[in-house]
C-alpha cells in the first residue's frame, strides 16, 4: 500500500474513501478532487518531486473533504504540508506563519478546482526521506515549532497499527479531534495506505463534535475504530439517556492525555473496547497500544511498543527508537533529536513490566496536556506578560478529571499597578487558542524561587494541586 490516492484509486475505484455529513466519496471521486489540486498547484510551480525537501504549504487542517484534497495532492507532489490548528488565534497564526515560512497558504473551505486527467508532471516514485507533514508544537522555549515527519516515518507508522490492530473489510475508522494534530491526521493516514473508509466528523459550533451527536455517528455511520481522547469519552459515558457502544465498534484508540481510573473502569463495564495508547508527535502517533482482546493493564497501562517500534526506560525516562521518528524540526536546526544510536527521549516517565507493556507515570518535561491539547508553559506566560500590570508569571497544570490537566497561571504584579483575576483571563483569551487559555489566575506577592533565582515550577504546581501518582 502507498501514500498515493491515484494508486488507492485504481485499486478500490468505486469502494466508499470518505464519509462527510451523510455523503459518500469515492477513491476514485477523491483522486479526481486531489488531481484537481495538484494541477492547481502545478500551475504555481509547487511540486515536481525534486530530491531535496522543498518549502511546505501550509494547510488549514480542519475535517473536511477540501483539506483531504489539498493534502492528498501534497502527498502525490512530494511537498511537505505544514498542519495550522484551526484554532489558533490571528497573533498565534501569524508567528507560525512567519517562522515556518510556507510557499503557500490554503485555507480549509477552499475547494480544488475542477478534476482534470492525470498530469504529466505527477512524480511516480518519491524517496521515503522526503518530508511529508509538519505537525507544529511547541518547543522547549514554548516558540511555535514544526515536527518533521517523513514518508517513511507516516508509512511505517500506519503499517506498524495495521499489523496491531489489523483491518476488517467493513473498517471505518472515525477521525473525531483535529486533523492538524498527528492523533487526527494519522486516522486519514492509515485510511488512505489501508484502503479503509474514513468518516469526518468536523466540529459544530465548537472545538469539538456534541457528545450527542458523536454518539449519533457511531451508531449511524456504523463505526468499527475510533480514536479519542479522554474527555471525548467522559462526555459520551456522562450522556443521558445511558449511552453504550454500537455493535459494530470494535476498538476506541484512547490517548492524548492519561485516563482517569474511574473512566477506563465504566467504559469496560459498558463493554466499550477501549485501548488505552502513548504516542506523541515526534513519532507520527502510536508508540504503544494495549493489545486486543487481553486484561486491561491497570490505570497507567499504555499497552506494549507498536511492530517496528523499540522502547527502553533510562532512569525512568522513556526512549523511543524506529522507523516512525521525526527527521527533525522546521524551520531546520543543527541539533538532532536523537541520540548517536537514534534514540528519541521523549520527556516523559514511566516503567516497563515483566511483559513488556509500558505504564506512564508523569512528565520530566513541561509540557501541559489538556484535553489531548500539548500546552507549552512559556505560551502562556508570555500572553500574561504582555499585559501592562503584570510582573511575573508562571503557568502550570493542575490535574482535572475532566480534561486531563487544566491551565492555571500565578502571577504578581508591578509595584503600583493593579489587575483583577478575571481581567488578566480575559486578556489571555484575546492572545491564545481557547485550549492553552489559564482556566484561572491566581495573583501572588511573590512567586517561589529556586536555589539559583529560577521560579519553582514544580513548587507551584504542588502548591495548587498534589501530584499525580
């Protein structure tokens, strides 16, 4: 299988590709569409399969069957999309734009034009280096910062979950988070290289689907694989009348955040198939998944490494190693995200048990996740600083059962200046996506210090809320 939609569609022509608000596309229906694009693209000189990478487009990654075109075509070009979060504010958007420095900009509801037949200049055959997507997080200054995935990186990674989860010939895998994460965009990914139907189910009125209405698209889509994160799922099980799994759905891919005990507990007695999953960015998606059909592996179980894929802990950190790693950040730096033997630390703590299975038991990192969101601290609080009256500020994540972890912000002020709580929120709100928002601000005289003079990060976060077990 490949990454070429002209391919999927010689082979599937008139097998369903996508669902989108009761509407069907074929493969062949979206090759046309992605052929569309790719001419479009032609005609401004974007593409032709070179060697070396070349600028990315950037996208509005939204799920739409207008951002599949787009990214199909990227994908049959050689030319790597750069993934905009729909719900970056304009500040925020604009930074990305300006570090990343795209060849071009295409905006989610902008349709391909009309199909034509396959163009001449359509590359048959790519090198598995190229870059293929650049998924944007936050670095470790909390600057807007692209994750380089290659096409090796995306194949290796929609093979390694086929070979997991294996494919039935009904599969329809529903891409509910935002494709401009690698969580979201992956589900396209392994439809497209697994000839599977993907149905979209793009947000209404909100960041994300109603749980109702989600709950109507299982049942009405007839969905076998899921992937969601914990709040998605909280908010399914807390829907009256009493919601229960569809008969059809035979696995839900829970990730992006640690579960809450009780969560993954009442799931199971209402015979949802939940697997619990650790992946991140910098690996295309999964690096573990439970395996199904086995025991639930206890409240930090995140199932056993992926096919392909190798893990060790080194002093309680996790190392990640295989084809599915990062070739590096965008715009380029000299320093390698791995080590000399190409090992990838990820920042995050756990332990392996006697089978092999990965349990995850915090962060050495900053990093905040909220809702499957990845927060960087430093976003916030340069957001706050730029308010007139504040001096210091220090962001932190609480634990919440409802999202995983929730935003709060420490802040003291300038000596004679004054700000309410909830006029500092308020200001935030004007700067920030609504996820990376502080949920609540809290001003102090003075924020704790290290021995060194450095705020005590870890000494505010203990001072809010006890630490996670």
């Amino acid at each position: 299988m490949t990454l070429s939609v002209v391919d999927a569609a010689r082979e599937e022509p008139d097998a369903i590709a996508l669902r989108h608000a009761g509407a069907s596309v074929s493969w062949a229906e979206r090759a046309a569409r992605a052929l569309g694009a790719v001419a479009w693209l032609r005609a401004r000189g974007i593409g032709g399969g070179r060697a070396e990478p070349s600028a990315p487009v950037a996208l509005t990654a939204e799920a739409t069957p207008a951002f599949v075109a787009w990214l199909d075509a990227l994908l049959l070009l050689g030319v790597p999309a750069l993934l905009v979060h729909p719900r970056l504010v304009e500040a925020e958007r604009a930074a990305l734009l300006a570090r990343a420095r795209p060849s071009l900009v295409v905006a989610s509801d902008v349709e391909p034009p009309p199909a034509v037949r396959t163009p001449h200049d359509v590359p048959r055959a790519l090198s598995p280096e190229l870059p293929a997507l650049i998924v944007t997080t936050s670095g470790s200054t909390g600057e807007p910062r692209g994750v380089v995935l290659s096409r090796r990186a995306i194949e290796a990674s929609a093979s390694a979950s086929a070979a997991h989860l294996g494919w039935e010939a009904d599969d329809r895998w529903l891409l509910a988070m935002p494709p401009a994460h690698v969580g979201g965009v992956s589900v396209l990914i392994r439809c497209l290289t697994g000839r599977r139907t993907a149905v979209l189910a793009p947000p209404a009125g909100g960041p994300r689907l109603p749980p109702a209405a989600l709950a109507r698209l299982l049942e009405d889509e007839r969905i076998t694989l899921a992937s969601l994160v914990p709040s998605q799922l909280r908010l399914l099980l807390e829907l009256e009348p009493r919601w229960a799994p569809v008969r059809a759905l035979r696995a839900v891919l829970l990730g992006g955040a640690a579960a809450p005990p009780a969560l993954l507990a009442d799931a199971r007695a209402r015979g949802v198939p939940v697997l619990t999953t650790y992946g991140l960015t910098e690996a295309a998606s999964q690096v573990t998944t439970e395996r199904p059909g086995e025991a639930p592996l206890g409240p930090r179980g995140a199932g056993v490494p992926l096919p392909g894929v190798e893990l060790r802990v080194v002093g309680g950190r996790i190392l990640v190693r295989g084809p599915t790693l990062l070739s590096g950040h965008w715009p380029p730096d000299a320093a390698s995200p791995l080590d000399g033997d190409g090992w990838l630390d990820t920042g995050d703590l756990g332990h392996l048990d006697a089978g092999g299975a990965l349990h995850v038991t915090g962060r050495a990192s900053e990093r905040i996740v909220s809702g499957g969101e990845n927060i960087h601290p430093a976003e916030v609080e340069r957001a706050l600083l730029e308010h007139h009256a504040v001096e210091e500020a220090c962001a932190v994540g609480v634990p919440d059962e409802a999202w995983g972890e929730r935003v709060v912000a420490v802040v003291t002020l300038r000596a004679g200046r004054q700000a309410a709580p909830e006029e500092l929120c308020a200001f935030a709100a004007t700067r920030l996506a609504g996820y990376k928002r502080p949920r609540r601000v809290i001003v102090t005289a003075a924020l704790p210090r290290t021995t060194t003079g450095k705020v005590h990060r870890a000494a505010v976060r203990s001072a809010l809320a006890p630490p996670l077990g």
